[in-house]
C-alpha cells in the first residue's frame, strides 16, 4: 500500500439545525448555486477514464479535505477514503464512482467534455466524456460531506466517504478491497451508494427491496478449426460456422431453459475471424457478457455456455484436442442487492422528510450491473443502493408521446440535469447518513 495521509483542519459556512425538509432543502439549493454547480461543471469538462483519474482524485481529496475530513490518497490505486469521527456510533460508508468513459461528448450542451487521455487499454488517444453520470455522483458526495460537518451535532459515529476508481471496469472497488481499505479505515456496519438514471424524472428515488443491478460475467470463446482453402470447405474445418452455430445455440439457454419469470441475459458482444475473403481460418473468438440476478442461475448460464460450445464443437466433428475452450474473465461481478429491512428503514426516512411525492417507481428494463458488492460482501454488510432520477419529466413526457428518445447511459447525446439531480443526491444522502448516525 502506497497511501499520502493529509492532515485535515477546516471550517465550514453552515448553520448547524435540526433536520427539516424544508431547511436541508433550502440548504443544498444555497449549496449548489453557490458552489457545487461549479464543481459539477468542472468535472464534467475534464473527465478521466478508469484507473487513470489522477486530476479527479486529486480534486475530490482536496474537496473533502476542504469540508474537515482526514483524507488518505491512493488506495486501490487513484482511490480516496475520507473520514470524519464524531463521537460514538456505527461506521457508515458512502460510496462515489469516479471514472468516465472513452466516448466523444455530442450532448450539445455548452460545457460538453472535449477532454481526451490516452487509454490504459489500447494506448491510443481518446476522447473522454462523463456518460454515466459519475459526475453527478461525485459532486453530490462533496456537498453530502459539507452537510455532514455541519450537523455534527445531529448525530453520533463515524463516516466514511469513499472515493472509487475503475466501476465502468468493474474492478475499483475490487482493487479498493485487495488494498486493505478495511483493514485500515475499519469495516462499516452500513454500506450506500446511489447512482443518477437518465430514465427516471429528475430528483426522484428508486429504491426497490431485493437486487437493483444484476451480476455481470464477460466470457470469452474460442473456437478452434482447421485452416483450408475457402473453395474446399471439405479439406477444413470452419469456426466460422461453428462460432455461428454457438451463438445461435446460446439463445436457446435464456429462451428455453430459464424459468420464463427468472431474469437472464446471453449477449455475444464480438465475433472476430478470418484475415481474407478464400481462406478457411483456423480460429473465431466470440466475446459474451453475462447477467443474472442469483448465484443459482449464474452458475447455470455459465455451466449451459461451456456445454453448448463444447458439444457444438464434438457435433461439427472437431477432436477432443481442438473442443472450443470457455473462459471466464476474473472482472465478472455479483449482483446488487439491497438489505431488505434497511432499505425499507431507509425508504421511511425518506418519506418522512422528503415526502411520498419522492419516489417514482419504475420498471426495470435491463440488467446493468455494478461493483459496488466487492465492498458488501466477505463480510456481509448491510447494504442500500438506490437511483437518483436525471432527466426532467418533460423530456420523458415527450418521448413516451413519441418525440425524441432519451439518450441512454454511455451515449454520446447522454445528458443529465445536474441541479436537480446532484440536490436530490446530496438531500437523499444526508438523510440516509442521519437517519443511520443520528442519535
């Protein structure tokens, strides 16, 4: 471990009052336009792309240090665990992703990112955007800490602001973990997140009981065959054809053996094969990503690819020698589950002080997943991620009425209406922190 310790002393301009939603209100509003709405637009200018975010956790250590936290840089590589001890109580962790991703930002909007970075990945110069919204995430934790200091005198324990790299990778919070981060900082007795949604309206909450993200498995596929001329098929063996039938043969594992009420996703994401129009090539390599909700139907999609692969492969005649060869990639993650009865502790918290009107209720579509449970499990801790609505209602109205789609996370045209959503982030948190802390 390689950790910078920064002494922290700091002073903050907040009147320290009881928690009314009206006041905590009325003070992120002040908060925003006064400071965050800047910093959010900072970040979203200068993105940084996983495991590389150098400038953004130097910023955010600056920030927290800032609001009065002790903060330690370089954990788990660019990551920042901020703490704050108030006396006696359980230790609460809030988690915020801080990556972006290699996309060229066409939002339209006058502070859209035209930053570009070289990838950890390939080397190459890419453009760089903030389409999942980790800036709002980021943003929002900042003021949550400035909320938190002060109403110190509102509750009672110790909070830990957790600043995390690489989730679009699927493994910041895994290398937080292999870092020590609990070993140092302590286990908390909770853990929360939450993340922006573009298909939600702006500054609702989504909070379901049970999983709000699936687990998400990446597999590779080889297939292997035997090289001939393109104009004597009969002299090879194609894994052109083979790889074909493989990814043909894996949509029966969803459609026809998985409950139809048991969620379950195979997509082949890249077929590669072949360099020339009359060769046979002797190999194909087919990328999968995988999602579930449950070990059980996990491992069954797992052990159902590597038997369709395989048999498909003894079916078109191949040796035991040159059977297509499944492996799984060490990035895979589990699914997102919430503690049902904090969750429902949490979701009363809310509605007692942000009022039912709060939560939107929606139906969810994909099967996104999150790293988030690297840090909520071995241990188990009790755990709550909830959603954050980005979009104003207007946008959404207009395409349910068949106007313009809403750009998805990951789009180039993603946009989120900070305001709204970085308030709700912050309100939503502090609540949560003082309902966990309070005394």
């Amino acid at each position: 471990m390689h950790f910078r310790f920064i002494a922290l002393y700091g002073a903050i301009l907040f009147s320290a009052t009881p928690l009314y939603a009206d006041e905590l209100s009325a003070s992120v509003a002040a908060d925003y336009n006064d400071y965050l709405a800047e910093l959010w637009d900072h970040f979203h200018r200068n993105p940084e792309l996983s495991l590389v975010e150098f400038k953004t956790a130097k910023r955010m250590a600056e920030e927290l240090h800032a609001a009065g936290f002790d903060v330690t840089e370089g954990v788990g590589g660019t990551g920042v665990v901020a703490m704050l001890e108030n006396g006696a109580g359980p230790l609460v962790m809030m988690r915020a992703d801080m990556d972006g991703l290699p996309v060229e930002e066409r939002s339209g909007l006058p502070n859209a990112s035209r930053a570009q970075q070289e990838s950890p990945i390939t080397g190459e110069t890419v453009f760089t955007m903030h389409a999942c919204g980790h800036d709002v995430h980021i943003t929002s934790l900042v003021g949550t800490a400035r909320q938190m200091v002060a109403r110190k005198d509102e509750w009672s324990g110790t909070l830990m602001l957790v600043v995390q790299p690489a989730e679009e990778r699927g493994m910041g919070a895994r290398m937080m973990r292999e870092d020590a981060i609990w070993d140092c900082f302590g286990t908390p007795d909770y853990a929360l997140a939450f993340h922006v949604s573009a298909g939600s309206p702006a500054g609702t909450i989504f909070a379901p009981e049970g999983a709000i993200y699936a687990g998400a498995d990446s597999v590779d596929i080889v297939v292997h065959g035997v090289g001939a001329h393109g104009a004597s098929p009969h002299r090879g063996k194609d894994p052109v054809l083979i790889g074909s039938q493989i990814v043909i043969a894996l949509q029966t594992l969803v459609s026809r053996e998985l409950a139809p009420h048991e969620p379950g996703v195979v997509t082949v994401g890249s077929f590669h094969a072949g360099t020339k129009h009359n060769i046979i090539s002797d190999r194909a390599h087919l990328q999968l990503t995988v999602r579930n909700t449950n070990a059980e139907t996990r491992e069954y999609l797992l052990n159902g690819i590597e038997r369709i692969a395989t048999n498909v492969g003894r079916a078109a005649g191949l040796p035991e020698d040159l059977l297509p060869e499944v492996t799984v990639s060490n990035e895979s993650v589990p699914p997102t589950s919430n503690d049902e009865a904090l969750v429902r502790r949490l979701r009363n918290a809310w509605s007692e002080h942000l009022g039912d009107a709060v939560f939107y209720e929606r139906k969810r579509e994909g099967m996104g997943a999150e790293d988030f449970p690297y840090f909520t499990v071995n241990p188990d801790i009790a755990s709550v991620y909830w959603s954050i609505g980005g979009t104003p209602q207007a946008d959404l109205d207009a395409e349910a009425a068949g106007g313009p789609m809403v750009p998805s996370h990951h789009s180039p045209l993603f946009r989120i209406a900070p305001e709204p959503s970085v308030r709700a982030g912050v309100e939503s948190t502090v609540v949560a922190l003082l309902t966990l802390l309070g005394d």
